[in-house]
C-alpha cells in the first residue's frame, strides 16, 4: 500500500484501490487454488504444504532474474519447471507411500514437509528480511480515474487468465487430460480400463506444483516475499476451494476474486489487523451452514 | 469385579508394570539431577507437553486432527493466569478454570466441526487459533499483548512445583487413558475406522465426537494454564502455529492412538529442542555453505525434524512406541528359547 503516502485518496478512492490489489492477490490464490483443486479433485490428497511449493517458486524466479539476468516474465517458465520437479518428487517419495492409508496420514506428511521445506529456504536464501523480484516495468502504473493499477499487476492477472485457459484445455482437450478426468472419476474402473494411474497422478501432481510455482514467480514479482510467505495461503486456497466448490475451475475462479477482494477490503478498513481473523470467520461460518463448501457437491 | 481383583489384574499387565516404574523413575529423578535447567524447564516441559500431546491424540483417537490446539493451550494459559491475578482466585483454582473455559470453546468449535471431514476440520481449527491470536493481541490492555505479564503458580518452583505438576499430568493421563478403554474409547475408534458404519450400529456419532472435542480441550487448556505457571510468564506467542503442531508431532513420532506415544514423543522432541542447540558449534563449519543465515544450526534442526516426522509417518505408522514394542518382544522371545534350551 505504498501508493496512498503518495498521493491523497478519498476514502472511496481508497478502497477502490484496495479493492483492485484484492483482485490482483485473488489472481494469486486462483492459481495456488486450482492447482490444489486438481491434485485434490484427481488423487483425493490434501497437501497442507502447496504454498510452500508457491514459495519456491518465488526464489526461483528470483535466482533466475537476478543471476542468470532473465526478464522475470521468462523466469515464471523455469520456476513452474523447476517446481513441477520438485511436486514430482514429493509425489513418489512421500505421498505415494501413503496413499491408501488413513487421511491424517497426508495431513502429517505436509506437515513435515512444510517444516523441511522452510527451514531449507531459510538455510539458502534469506533469513529474517523481504525480498523482491526486480522488474524493468516496476514504478510505471495506469491510471484508471483515481486508483492506479502498475503494469506488473495488470501482467499478472493476463497472465493468470492465459495458464487458466491452458489448464482448461489441457483437462478438456488432450489425452492426458481425459486420462486424469477418467482417474478423478473412479480410480480403478481408470485402472481397468488400462489408465497408468500413478502415472496420471505424478502428472497431475505436477501440473499442480507448476502452477504453485506460477504463482510464485508471480507474487515475487508484485510482492516482497520471505521463506515464510507459503503458510497463510495454502489455508486461503483452501478456503477458495471450499467457497469455491471441489474440482470446479470456474468456482475457484470466482472463489478467489472473492477472497482476494474481501481480504483486501477488511485490511483496508481494519488496518490489517482483522484482515485474517475475519476471513476465517467467514470461512468457518460458511461450513457451519454448508459444510461441503457453497457449490460443493457430496462425498469426500 | 471389586477393587482388589482390578488391581491384581492390573498388576499382572506388563504396561501397568511399565507405567509404575516410570513414575517411580520421574519421582526420583530431580533428587539427584540438581540442575534447576533440566528440572524446571527440560523435564517440566517433557511432563506437561506430555499431558498436551495426550490431549491431542484423544482427539484424534476420534478421527478429528486439530491444527490448531494452541488456541485451547493458550486459552487454558490465559484464563488460568487473568482469574488468579484479577479475581485472586488460588492458582490451582484457576488451573481448573482454565480447562473448563477451554472446554467451553471447545465444544463450539467442536459443534461447528461436527459435520467436516478431516481436511475441513484441520482448517476450521487452524483459523479459530488464528481469530483467538488475532483478538488476544488485539485487546493488549487485557492479555498483555506482545510483552505478555507475569503469572503466579500454585507450588513454589521448582520441587514442589514438579511434584503438583506430576501429580495433576498423571492423574489426567490416566483419566485420558481411562476413557479410551472405556466405552466412549471404543465409540471413538469406530468412528475414526468408518462414521459410516459407526452410525449404521448405532453410535450417536455427534455426540461421541463433541465428548472427544470437549475432553481434549479441557486437557489442553489445563495443560496451557500449567505451561504459563511453570514459566511464571505468559505471552500470546503461546498461540504460534509451532505449538499447534507440536503435540501433533509429538503424537505422531511417538505412536498414533497410543497412551504411551504421545508420552515418548513429547520426551523425544523435548530433548531434541534442548539439548540440539548444544550441537550447534559442531555445525558451524558448515556456516560458509549456506549464506541466508549466521548460523546454521536452528534451520538444520528443524528441517531434520520434518524429515523425522517423514519418515516415521512413512516407514513406521504406529511409531517409536512400535519400535520398542517389537525390541521388547524379540529380547522376550530371546528368554523363552533360553529357557526351553535350559
């Protein structure tokens, strides 16, 4: 919020401004929603350690612009590389171990991992202060009437649409695609009808970790980040996809724009101080009344 | 069955054998280890994060995960110490207190759960210890905010202090353990197996996973208002993300569903968070490697412990406890060839 010091703002003007930033964050938790959605909507497994792999993904980026010079637009491909790797290994080495067991057991495993995956970042990178991804458009912003929006942010959210309609096409239109819908449906009527489903799930896990770390290389971009950064938005994708419904691209679309702006317009009323307190109420009150989610349809 | 034929029977059992020679053990061991350190915080911290971790695994002995027990740790810490130094009720009062209102919340939160699958229920717990954090450091006038207030304890520290604390752990250990025998234990295993099939013969599952909620609870907040009086001191840094996870880690490492797991695990990471910093020289030749940090010691640590927690979730599903388990009964199966050999 660097921009209201700079120039006077209504408080209309203000919060229109807060607002627009809710939508650009809710770009964000989209892509850290969906991925989530799919690995969850196709394998059944909740992965407590997704923003983790979002904050990877931000120090990819970061290594990759500063060191190698890269555009940090181009370095959103290496990181979303880099860390479908990383989701490749965690899918056979951890979480394939577990598959079939009891739920909590997955819970426990991203516990861990939250835990390994932090502390190694720490150990890498930074300790105690932010970082930021450098970008030649930084500082240059539209005006749109009183509230203005930098380039970066306007990027980020084209961005966000171009990886969603390849997403979409990509589970609609390719083989693997209809592989990955057939295994979501029933896994072993999948298997029977000759789908390699672990191979389906490492894929999956994959294309989710991708866009984890999509989203990171984006947040680096638009925000300073910290090896600590991962935490709070895997439990906001979470509640995007319960807003939002299981397995729906379109629900966590509109889930997320919707957190993004609520969030964004409680902190800006609030100080920030209620910003997280009262998202979760909401949340909490939301699956008190529904507690499949608000679109979300019965079972698991 | 009278009271002397339980207790011959219970005499007999080989864990009940177990159980009295390690609290003969802890009774004895501050008589000679002197150091106020190990006695007034390493071992005072091993009993009552045993009590806390027990706590949690009660809860998940009925399929609900909590992660965010630190609400219910903090809540119990607070209360404990705001009715003793406000109302000037006696600390132990206050301990009660403390659980009872933990308790309460408890059970709302338990009510809102009632219906969630387990991922649901991990993130509805998880924001409730965020709201409660949030409105604690908000009305810092009362909770002291980020500099915290001194709390009084019931026993002077540190023997005396030691001894209530194990005295109240225990008899709340044994009450836990009780009531996982008990018929309410069995209702809560048969709907952490299936709540499909738990419901189908009859088991009112609403009302066995809120008893779980409510007895969990009332023990985590009891075992916050004893963290807050064995460190004369309370700060809402109780409410961190790391002590919802501890217990579950403690649970989890040292054997799922178990009485003892919870007791080994909270031993184990005790000693791990205590006694690691003094490898911490050791590790720093490897300070060059790694230029985030000025030393390398905390971060390694914790990721070590990640993988632990890894590991033991992969390769060892019922944990150290099964470990020890299986020694016991190869050194017993040892014997008896001896004695047929003989």
């Amino acid at each position: 919020m660097k921009l209201t010091s700079m120039i006077p703002l209504t408080i209309s003007s203000g919060l229109a401004q807060a607002l627009l930033f809710g939508v650009v964050n809710g770009c964000i938790y989209i892509l850290l929603a969906t991925g989530l959605n799919l690995i969850f909507g196709v394998m059944k497994l909740v992965n407590f350690a997704h923003g983790e792999l979002l904050m990877v993904g931000a120090f990819v980026a970061y290594e990759v612009t500063t060191i190698a010079g890269l555009n940090p637009y181009v370095s959103i491909l290496v990181s979303m590389g880099a860390v479908a790797l990383i989701g490749i290994l965690l899918e056979k080495f951890a979480f394939r171990k577990v598959r079939g067991t009891e739920k909590l057991n997955e819970i426990f495993i991203s516990l861990g991992l939250i835990y390994v995956f932090q502390n190694l970042a720490t150990l890498l990178w930074v300790e105690n202060y932010n970082i930021q991804i450098p970008s030649p458009l930084s500082g240059l912003s539209l005006p749109l009437g009183e509230v203005l929006l930098s380039y970066d942010r306007i990027l980020a959210i084209v961005i966000v649409i171009v990886i969603l309609i390849g997403l979409v096409l990509l589970t609609k239109k390719t083989k693997i695609g209809l592989a990955m819908r057939a295994t979501s449906q029933k896994s072993d009527a999948a298997m029977l009808m000759g789908i390699n489903i672990n191979r389906v799930y490492t894929f999956t896990f994959a294309v989710g970790a991708a866009l984890a770390g999509a989203a990171g290389a984006l947040y680096g971009i638009i925000l300073p980040f910290n090896p600590a950064i991962g935490a709070l938005p895997t439990i906001k994708a979470f509640a995007i996809i319960i807003l939002g419904g299981l397995g729906s691209i379109p629900g966590a679309v509109i889930g997320g724009l919707l957190y993004g702006i609520a969030e964004n317009a409680t902190g800006y009323l609030t100080n920030g101080t209620w910003q997280d307190a009262v998202a979760f109420a909401l949340l909490i009150i939301v699956l008190v009344i529904r507690p499949t989610g608000l679109f979300g349809e019965k079972g698991e | 069955m009278d009271f002397k034929a339980i207790l011959t029977e219970a005499l007999k059992s080989r864990k009940f054998q177990f159980a009295i020679v390690a609290l003969v053990f802890v009774t004895v061991l501050p008589l000679f280890v002197r150091s106020p350190y190990l006695v007034g915080h390493v071992f005072m911290s091993m009993i009552i994060f045993a009590l806390y971790a027990s706590s949690w695994n009660l809860l998940a002995y009925s399929g609900q995960g909590s992660l965010g027990h630190a609400a219910f740790l903090g809540i119990g810490g607070f209360a404990s110490a705001l009715v003793a130094i406000r109302l000037g009720v006696p600390p132990i009062v206050g301990l009660f207190i403390g659980g009872l209102l933990s308790a309460g919340l408890g059970l709302l939160v338990g009510l809102a759960c009632v219906r969630l699958k387990s991922w649901f229920l991990a993130m509805v717990t998880f924001g409730f210890s965020i709201i409660i954090v949030t409105i604690v450091s908000e009305f810092d006038d009362v909770f002291g905010g980020m500099i915290g207030f001194a709390t009084p304890s019931f026993l002077p520290q540190v023997l005396p202090f030691y001894y209530g604390t194990l005295a109240i752990v225990t008899s709340s250990i044994v009450a836990i353990f009780w009531v996982m025998k008990s018929k309410w234990g069995f209702a809560f295993k048969a709907i952490r197996e299936n709540e499909l099939e738990a419901k189908m013969i009859g088991i009112n599952t609403a009302k066995y996973r809120l008893l779980a909620f409510i007895i969990s609870t009332f023990f985590a907040g009891l075992a916050g208002g004893l963290l807050a009086e064995s460190q004369l001191f309370i700060q809402n840094d109780i409410f961190s993300a790391e002590n919802s996870f501890l217990p579950l880690i403690m649970a989890v490492i040292g054997g799922l569903g178990t009485i003892e797991g919870p007791i080994i695990g909270s031993i184990i990471i005790v000693s791990i968070d205590s006694f690691a910093p003094l490898a911490y020289p050791l590790l720093q030749p490897l300070n060059p490697l790694f230029p985030g940090v000025s030393t390398v010691g905390p971060s390694l640590q914790f990721v070590g412990l990640g993988l632990f927690l890894i590991v033991v979730v992969i390769f060892l599903p019922k944990g150290i406890t099964s470990l020890l388990h299986k020694l016991y009964d190869y050194l017993r199966e040892d014997e008896t060839k001896k004695v047929k050999e003989k």
